[in-house]
C-alpha cells in the first residue's frame, strides 16, 4: 500500500492546510470546553443550576471526549511529515511544549498561594512541574503524554508503514496491550502510583497517535477522497458529511469501547484486556469530514472565529484550568457570572483567548532564546498557536 501524497514538486503534504487544521482545532477545543464547563454539574459553583444541561450531559459528556482523538491524532499525523524523526527534534519539541506549561504553571500556583493560601510541598510542586499530580493545572495530563509519546515516536516510526495490517495490530493491540501490563504489574507491586495515572491516560491514546501517523503514511485521506467522489451529487455530499460530523460523536455514547478479557496472569492477580478505544474508528471520519464542510461553507465569520480559537488553542486548554484548579473558588463567579450555559461557554473561550493571546508573544520569545542557546535553531518557535502537533503541516 503505497503512503505519500506527494505535490507536483515531489514535496510530501498534508491532506488539508494549516488554516483548515486550525479551524478544525477550534471546533474540537470547542468540544472540550463545552464538556469541561458544562456537563459535569459536580465541578459548577454552589448555587449554579442548569436544568438543561443535567438532563443532557450523560449523553452529551462521553461523545465530548472525540476532540482528545482528534488532537492526539493530529499529533501522529503531522509527525509523518516531518523529516527529522531524532530525538534531538523530540527533545526540542518536548522543551516547547514545557515551556507553554511551566509559564502558565507558575502564574496559577502564584495566584494559588496568593490568593487561595494553597501550600506546596517541595515534591508536590516539582511532580505538577511535569504534569504528574495536577492540583493547579487539572487538565494538563496531556503534557506527561506528549513527552511521553515524542520520546516514543521516533523507536515506533522506524517499524511503522512496512504493512498496514502489521501496523494496526501493533498501534491498537501489542503495544496498548504491553503499556497495561506494565502498569497493572506497577500497581501490584508498588501500589497505585502517579505513573500509574500517567500509564492510563498513555494506555488510552497512543492509539490515536499512531493511526494519525498510519493515515498519513497510507494515504488514507487521499483514499477517502477518491471514494468519496462517487457520491455524484454536491448536495448529497454536504448532507452525508454533516450526518457524519454530528453523528461520529455520539458514537462514543453508544460503543465507546471494543474489550475483550482473554487472560488472568497470577503475578499480578489482575485481569489483562485488549480495549481498542472506539474513537479510533470515529475520529478520522470526523476530520474528513470535517475538511469537506470547511472547504464548502461561505461562512467566513465562523471560520475566522473557529481558526483564531484553533491558533491558540494549547495556551487555551492550560488557561482553562483557572477555573477547575486549587483557585476554583476565586475564579469560577467569573466564569459562571452569565448564568446561561451558552453564554458561560461564549465567555469562558473569550476569557481564554484573551489570556493566550497576550501571552503567546511571550512563549514565543522564550521558546526562540531556548532553542537558539541549547539547540543553535534560529526559527519560529512553536507556542501555544499549534496544539499537539509536532511539525507544522507545510503549506499548499
């Protein structure tokens, strides 16, 4: 099965561009903001009530969770299409991406202390430093991810893309399975631990990272295309892709995950299973889908949003913390002020995207000065405008 979509210079690319990946981003942190300020009624402030919403979010909360795929196979994704797969590229990446974290960390812990007279003990605050415990930054798991999957990436690439179906066993049945054992031996052994929370967030997406990295080698995007193009009619087209688009979500509600238990090893008294995350199956539909609608719709104005909330959105999710984290009783009157679900989202994204965006022009500076002293790269960095994504995808 032939891999590379290549332009008429030979250059390989992307299937969609840096505009259409960001406004695709967009509506993903959309998601996710929508289920993290909304459908867990325990996390809302005393007083707050949306009777909606609690007859909503059990069917709502899971399908939400497609956006974490979608960003962890971006991550996988563009990461075929960059050709420096060393670890020296992982380690810059890496310090990036840290970077990004440990200026919003620090903002949060100092308002933590200040303001909420929180109190760090010297392990505590160095184990939140790389994402281990996380009472000031809850949603920053990914962080221990992704330094997790980069040091990954460039040992699996090098055995990755000689047979899809080698591959697939590989990314969605050994090496899931393999990381389990691991961490149910860790547990047996040692108790649960903080690498055991770090095991199980690994376990559950270095799945998506991979097919990411699986569909760009393949191809698969230019495969759906060519199929696609048998549906002759634009307007059935549109009409398929948006029930696909509103759909693949709720497919996590109903399969969410595909188990089966096919042994108990007495080591470590523990059931092992082989879980494929069905999201696996849903997410790529979902983009290409997704593309095909961006690039019909006229709607400019919704895409300027969607694309500006997509260029920022990794300093987003970190800010988004403020409002769940050891400072929640300060700071979610403000978020909750509107007292409309609609309205607390529209607000909590403004409120987002006005702190990234005054603090991006700093993550970039710092981010220039780290690689230019310890990796002699003069370039522009990488902040908080490209979540998750290890290369950035050439332009068309």
């Amino acid at each position: 099965m032939q891999g590379v979509l290549e332009n008429s210079a030979g250059r390989q690319k992307p299937y969609f561009d840096r505009d259409t990946t960001a406004i695709i981003k967009g509506v993903a942190l959309v998601m996710m903001f929508a289920q993290h300020m909304l459908m867990f009624p325990e996390w809302w402030p005393e007083g707050t009530s949306f009777p909606f919403m609690v007859a909503a979010f059990p069917y709502l909360r899971q399908p939400m969770t497609l956006s974490v795929a979608v960003f962890c196979f971006f991550s996988g994704y563009f990461y075929f299409y960059n050709k420096d797969k060393t670890y020296s590229y992982s380690f810059r990446k890496i310090t990036d991406f840290l970077i990004n974290y440990w200026v919003i960390f620090f903002l949060f812990a100092f308002l933590a202390v200040a303001v909420s007279h929180y109190v760090y003990t010297p392990a505590a605050f160095l184990q939140e430093m790389f994402a281990l415990r996380r009472p000031t930054m809850v949603f920053g798991w990914y962080v221990s991810f992704y330094y997790t999957f980069m040091l990954l990436l460039p040992l699996l690439t090098r055995i990755l893309l000689k047979n899809i179906h080698v591959d697939l066993l590989v990314a969605v049945v050994l090496l899931p399975t393999c990381l389990r054992l691991v961490k149910y031996a860790g547990i047996f052994f040692f108790g649960q631990t903080v690498m055991a929370d770090m095991l199980s967030h690994i376990i559950e997406n270095i799945s998506a990272v991979l097919i990411g990295y699986m569909f760009a080698g393949y191809d698969l995007f230019g495969k759906m295309e060519d199929l696609s193009k048998r549906i002759h009619s634009s307007r059935l087209g549109t009409v398929l892709c948006w029930i696909c688009v509103l759909l693949a979500p709720m497919g996590i509600y109903l399969v969410p995950t595909l188990t089966l238990d096919f042994f108990v090893k007495p080591v470590i008294d523990h059931t092992v299973p082989i879980c494929i995350p069905m999201s696996l199956l849903y997410a790529p539909p979902f983009i290409f889908c997704l593309v095909k609608l961006i690039r019909g719709i006229r709607l400019t104005c919704v895409k300027v949003v969607l694309r500006q909330i997509g260029k920022y959105s990794l300093l987003m999710w970190f800010v988004s913390c403020i409002f769940f984290n050891n400072s929640k009783k300060v700071s979610q009157p403000l978020l909750y002020w509107p007292g409309n679900p609609v309205l607390v989202l529209l607000w909590g994204l403004l409120l987002c995207y006005v702190v990234s965006a005054l603090l991006d022009p700093v993550m970039k500076l710092l981010i220039k000065q780290k690689n230019r002293i310890f990796f002699g790269k003069k370039q522009r960095p990488v902040s908080g405008n490209r979540l998750h994504v290890p290369s950035q995808a050439p332009q068309d």
